[in-house]
C-alpha cells in the first residue's frame, strides 16, 4: 500500500469536491476506511517519548470524505435498529485491533 499516493488523492479530493464523483478516487477513500478499521493508520497517534498526541490531518480528512460518498443503511441488531452511513463492524478482538 503506497501511503503517499493515498495521502495525495485524498488531499486533493479535500481541494476539489468534485473529484469524489470519480469511482477510483472513491475506492482510494473506502480503502482509507478500511486500513483504519484494521488499525494500520491512525487519526491521531501518541508522539514517542511525549504525553502529546499528533493528529493525522490527511486521515481525518479522508474520514470527512467518506460520508458524502456513502448511503445510509439500516441494520437490526435484536431490537433495535440503527441507520447509519457506516456499517457496525465486528471481530476487532481476533484482528488485534
């Protein structure tokens, strides 16, 4: 996975909106999501040998660029049901996440 050609893609859908109407540019978000839901980045992160945290400005905006690219979904889990635009997820325990 080449972090940086993510990174830019995703900084230049910040730039130009329209660049989200591109399939490829929305796959590139959809796989930000995913390397995030299995932990290999981080929205922010803890600075080594500091009690300071740095915040990954580029992932927290591919997170924004999610939501207008995603539908909303109606899941029922027993008695309730929740509508979102993303999905619960599950079996964070048996990835290490």
């Amino acid at each position: 996975m080449d972090l940086l050609a993510l990174q830019q893609t995703i900084e230049s859908a910040w730039v130009n909106r329209d660049l989200l109407k591109d399939t490829s540019v929305q796959n590139q978000v959809k796989q930000l999501i995913e390397l995030l839901d299995k932990g290999l980045v981080r929205v922010a992160q803890p600075i080594e040998g500091s009690d300071k945290w740095q915040v990954n400005e580029w992932v927290k905006k591919g997170v924004i660029l999610y939501f207008p690219i995603q539908n909303i979904s109606t899941e029922t889990i027993g008695p309730y049901e929740i509508c979102d635009k993303i999905p619960l997820k599950s079996n964070y325990a048996a990835q290490g996440v």
